[in-house]
C-alpha cells in the first residue's frame, strides 16, 4: 500500500488526467480496522479502498498471496495478474496502458 501512495504522490497529476486509478483492496481487515489503517498511514489521497469480508474471495480473483496487483488495459481486459515485484517497471507499465499501449 505505502507503494501504492508513493507512485501516486509521483505520478498522480498526470494518471489522473489520463484515467488511471489504484483501487486498493483489503480480504483480511475488517471495514473498521481498514478505515483507521488507512486514515494513519495517510494512505486516503488519491487511493481508492474497498474492503471484501467473503469467504473464497482470494480464490475468486485468482489470488495467490499478498500483496498482488491487477493490471487493466483501457478496453477493460486485465493484462497482468501477479506480485508487483514481478513488474520491472510498475508505473512505466501503468503509464502504457494509460496512453493505450500494449504491455510487452
């Protein structure tokens, strides 16, 4: 998360303008404990938060572990599902698909 909120203090400005948005979201707090995480790490600038108290929603999603990223293209097609160490480049990848570009 605290990743999260560095990429957009860095970025933010221009993401914004191009229709990027990080959608962050809990499957282990609950919706109390999220909202005063978030408001002391001052992780609620610019960030989107949900939380998800289901059972069998990591498997849902296809998720393995946290932390894990989903990338989504503009026609809506999620084009990376993984880690986001697994990404060289995590912002430059989210500027591409910004502009309309297909990731490598």
């Amino acid at each position: 998360m605290a990743h999260n909120k560095a990429m957009w203090d860095t970025c933010g400005k221009l993401w914004k303008d191009l229709g990027v948005r990080i959608i962050c979201i809990s499957v282990d707090n609950a919706k109390d404990k999220l909202i005063t995480h978030v408001n002391s790490k001052k992780w609620n600038n610019g960030l989107e938060h949900f939380q998800i108290q289901s059972p069998g929603v990591m498997k849902q999603f296809g998720i393995n572990g946290v932390p894990h990223v989903m990338l989504v293209d503009k026609e809506g097609h999620i084009v990376f599902k993984g880690h986001p160490s697994m990404r060289q480049d995590l912002e430059g990848d989210i500027m591409k698909l910004a502009k309309g570009e297909k990731l490598s």
